[in-house]
C-alpha cells in the first residue's frame, strides 16, 4: 500500500513539475519578443488644448516634449509648466499601464510580479516569494 501511494505522490509531483515547467518555457519562449515589445513600446499624450505633445517609454519615462508656437503667444510660463507638467504625468501613467498590460499577457494570471508592476510594492512581491517558500511549492 505504501508503494502505490509512493508512485501516486510522485506522479502527482512529476505532473505538477511539467505543467509548472511547461510555464517556464512559454514564458522563456516569449522574453525576446517582449523584451523587443517594450524596447519599442511609446505612448503619447497631448495637452487638452493640443498645444504640448509629450511621448513616454515603457517605464514611463520621458522621450520628448514637443509645444507648437502658439504657446508662446500666451506668454504664461507658469500655465505652460503646469500643462507639461499634467501632460508628461498623463503619459508616463499611461506607458506604465500599457507596460503591465503587455507583461500581464506573458506571466502566468496572478503573477507576483504583475501584481509588483502595478503597485510598486516591493515588499509584497517579496512576501509572496516567502509564502511560496515556507509552503515549499
């Protein structure tokens, strides 16, 4: 009896470890395709009046800020900083968000490290890791 539950629990490990590594080679399989999706990946964003265009890369940084002419004619630099400032902070939210979306599709759903993309919290992220652990999956 102890032998068939023997080759039970390691038919069950055996099947848990393909399906487990069956994830690790799709999502292998997909890194260079995201990695070069992310590489490539820009949002652009324009002011409310059209007057200040700003383009974000994945992590939301900053490409380029473009204002046309008319912007001057205002002769308010404290309204144009404020309206870059909104437009940059719009774009770079909407970068980050497009990142995620793009990761989410390559991780398993409910991936620490989407969850970490989305929040920030390093802390958590590492929680998880400790939970996994202390379970010993």
């Amino acid at each position: 009896m102890g032998e068939s539950a023997d080759r039970d629990a390691n038919r069950a490990l055996r099947a848990r470890f393909d399906e487990v590594y069956g994830q690790y080679q799709r999502f292998r399989s997909g890194l260079d395709e995201l990695q070069g999706k992310l590489a490539e990946l820009r949002v652009t964003e324009r002011s409310d009046d059209g007057q200040v265009t700003v383009v974000a890369g994945a992590r939301g940084e900053l490409v380029s800020v473009e204002v046309t002419p008319s912007v001057f004619h205002d002769r308010d630099a404290k309204a144009l900083s404020k309206k870059i400032t909104t437009t940059v902070l719009r774009a770079s939210a909407a970068a980050v968000a497009a990142t995620q979306e793009l990761v989410a599709g390559y991780l398993p759903p409910g991936s620490a490290s989407v969850e970490f993309l989305r929040t920030n919290d390093f802390g958590a992220l590492l929680g998880r890791a400790d939970a996994v652990l202390s379970r010993g999956e």
